[in-house]
C-alpha cells in the first residue's frame, strides 16, 4: 500500500491516505457536456454513480453543482470548487484545498465528478478512474475529459450495459513504479 509520503515523492497530492477516483461518463469523441448538461441519459449508469460514491466526498465544479437537479447530493460530502463564496455550504478555491478538506473531514473515497476544469486538475492526483464510455458521438458538444495516456492505467475491470445508447463502465488503476 502507497504511503501518504510515498505519493508526494511520486508527485501525488501527499495530503493523506484518501482514494481519489474521477468519475466521469464521456463518448466516443471524449465529450462529457453541452448547454450545461449531460447529453444522453443512462439511468443505469447513474445507479452505479450513486452506489459508488455513497459515504464519500464529492468535489465538483460549480457550473456541474449547478446543473444539478437535486443538491446536495445525499449521504456524500458535497465540495464546490468555485471563486463565488454564495454558490453553497462547503466552497474551495481550488481542488488541491477540497482535497485536503475532504481528508481533514476523514474522507478515504474522494471522487472528482466534473466538469472539465475538475477533471484536468484532479487528474494528476489520481488513483483510479471509473470511465462510463458511451456509444455516441455527440453532435456540437461543448465541454471535454481530458486527453490522457492509456499506458499509464490498467484497466481492471469492463463491464458492457445495454441502454440507449450502449455503455461500459471501465475501471482503471493508476500503474505504479516498482
Ligand atoms: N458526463 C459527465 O460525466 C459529466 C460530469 C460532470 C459534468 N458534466 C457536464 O459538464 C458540463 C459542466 O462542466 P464545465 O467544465 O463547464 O464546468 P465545471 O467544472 O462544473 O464548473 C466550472 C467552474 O467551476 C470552477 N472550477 C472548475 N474547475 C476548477 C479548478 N480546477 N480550479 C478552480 N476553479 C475551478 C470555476 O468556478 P468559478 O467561475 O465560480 O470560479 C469554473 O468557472 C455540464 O454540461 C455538465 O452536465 C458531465
């Protein structure tokens, strides 16, 4: 098992023991966005979200916070990464600081959910992804996961599920050295 000190030498974020995961559905063409929403809708696909993120912390940025239909969301801890203090309860500047607090908060499931920005920053920090690949190539999408090497990850786990359109969920692990 990494050590907190073992991470902040590997270049991780070193503030603790937590599990940082990005949970993120996007598709072909790596879109997770447009007109400030979702565009598809997976109902089994946001079972698994809920299930999985249950008892831990969300951080989140604030134009996702904001599209949510309900919020918070219930039983996880709920951080909005934002410069506007009024947008809700728990705000920080930036994820590094909503990381810390998730931890300080004794959160070991921290999940980066989103947007674009979130994803990009956490990214570096991450141990694991769960990536939704959806079987579509949304038509004037605005916002994007990052790019990121395959090789650096090993994919632990695809699960196919049939919807509307089709998706699988893959589960991947940061590859460590040594
Ligand atoms: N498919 C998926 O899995 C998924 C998941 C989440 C969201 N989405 C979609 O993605 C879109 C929203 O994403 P978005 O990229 O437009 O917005 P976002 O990341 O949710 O929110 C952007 C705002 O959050 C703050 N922020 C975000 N990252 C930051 C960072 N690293 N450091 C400091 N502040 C940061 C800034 O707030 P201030 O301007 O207040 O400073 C920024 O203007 C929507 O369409 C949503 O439905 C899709």
């Amino acid at each position: 098992m990494q050590t907190s000190r073992n991470k902040a030498q590997a270049g991780h974020h070193g503030a603790g023991d937590g599990m940082i995961t990005l949970v993120v559905a996007r598709d072909r063409n790596g879109a997770i966005g447009k007109d400030g929403g979702i565009p598809w809708h997976l109902p089994g696909d946001l079972k698994m979200f809920q299930r999985e993120t249950t008892g831990g912390a969300l951080i989140m940025g604030r134009h996702t916070w904001e599209s949510l239909p309900a919020k918070p969301l219930n039983r996880r801890l709920n951080i909005v990464v934002t410069s506007r203090p009024d947008t809700a309860k728990l705000i920080c500047e930036t994820v590094g600081e909503a990381v810390r607090l998730a931890e300080a908060e004794g959160y070991f499931r921290i999940y980066g959910i989103g947007g674009a920005g979130i994803y990009r920053d956490m990214l570096p920090l991450a141990d694991r992804l769960l990536v939704t690949e959806v079987e579509t190539a949304v038509e004037n999408a605005d916002t994007f996961f990052p790019e990121f090497d395959e090789e650096e990850w090993q994919e632990t786990t695809r699960a196919t599920a049939a919807g509307d359109p089709g998706y699988a969920v893959r589960e991947l692990i940061r590859k460590r050295g040594g």
